[in-house]
C-alpha cells in the first residue's frame, strides 16, 4: 500500500510539470551487492545479485540535452540465515528471507557527449528504498537513498532509442538504527548506508 502510494503521488508531481518530449522507457537489468553488518553480533547479512526490472519516466524541462527523469526499480533478492527474533516459547530461529528491494527516484540526466550515433550522459536522482521481506514475521522498511549513474544512448528512430546505463545505489541508514523489525529487530544495522550496483539496457519511447 505504501509504495502504492509512492508511485501515484510521483506520477501526479511528474504530471504537474512542465515539461516537453515526454519519453517512457521500460527497463531490464542485474543488480548486485548490498550488505547490512548486525551491530550486535558483527555478521555480515549479503543480498543475493539478481535480476530487476522497472521503468522511466521523464521529459525536457528545461536546458536542452538535461532531463527531468522518474526513476522506478524492483529487484527480488533474497537474505540468508537472517536471526528471527523469538515467538513466545519458539526460540531463536534462522532463515533465508526473501526480500523486495524497490527504488523510486526523482532525478534526471545531463549530457557528455552530443555525437549523432552515440550520446553519453551522467545521471543521478534521490528518493527512497523500500524494503519489503516475504516472511510473516517481518516489517517492510522505507529509507532515503539517492543514486549516480553514467549511460549512453544510441538512437534508433526519431522517437525510439536504446538506452545501456549502470548506477551506484545507496540507502541511508543511521548507524545503529533497526530495519526488518516485528515484536523484535532482526538487524540493527551498523554502518551510514548500504550500497547496490545495478546495469541495465532498456527502450526508450518519446511521445
């Protein structure tokens, strides 16, 4: 329901600009590392690398070759030997957890090169992390994160390009603070952020 929430509220302020070139790009990538550290035990808890998928939406607000971008990615990752907290007279238990990890960013893109095959830009956004495990015993988490990317487009047609682009994830964390918490806290997290990396190719249809 939350990132529901997320999602309809960025599209009606994505709406509300005033923007030219309105461009849609469906998305296909790999996304790797990602790694809480338990305060209390020093464990190191790792997110499997795996597939994502997601899309952009954005358009031309202003400068030419600068983008206004929304920013929407879904990974279905897993976390394993996570330490459940006790339920009633079930002692502590572990167990592989599947998890969610959703990123929703507000950002856009600016140009390095203008060559006429082949353009490169920098990218980078900021939002939030949603972080929801598959497990009834656990609480889902939203957390700050921003993200900085470098990509390339080749385009195709007058409104259709190919877009190839990889960028750095990071979700803010106090130190010490809890995530995947229900009667008791899983991870109490040690660290200011955990860091992801991410690849993806995708088609970008301009309207």
């Amino acid at each position: 329901m939350k990132k529901r929430y997320l999602l309809s509220s960025s599209l009606l302020l994505l709406c509300s600009q005033s923007i030219n070139a309105l461009e849609f790009t469906p998305l296909l990538g790999y996304r790797g590392g990602g790694e809480f550290i338990d305060i209390e035990s020093e464990k190191k808890y790792t997110t499997s690398s795996s597939g994502t998928f997601g899309f952009i939406i954005g358009g031309e607000p202003y400068d030419r070759g600068k983008r206004f971008e929304m920013y929407f990615s879904q990974q279905s990752t897993d976390i394993k030997s996570i330490s459940l907290p006790p339920s009633g007279p079930t002692p502590q238990q572990t167990a592989n957890v599947p998890l969610k990890i959703s990123y929703l960013h507000f950002g856009g893109t600016a140009p390095i090169s203008d060559e006429q095959k082949i353009k490169t830009f920098v990218s980078g956004g900021l939002g939030f992390t949603y972080l929801s495990p598959n497990f009834p015993e656990l609480e889902s988490d939203l957390l700050a994160s921003l993200s900085l990317g470098l990509g390339m487009r080749m385009p195709m047609t007058d409104r259709i390009d190919f877009r190839l682009e990889t960028r750095l994830l990071a979700t803010l964390v106090n130190n010490n603070s809890a995530i995947l918490c229900s009667g008791g806290c899983t991870i109490r997290v040690n660290g200011s952020a955990f860091y992801q990396g991410e690849i993806f190719a995708a088609v970008a249809f301009r309207f």
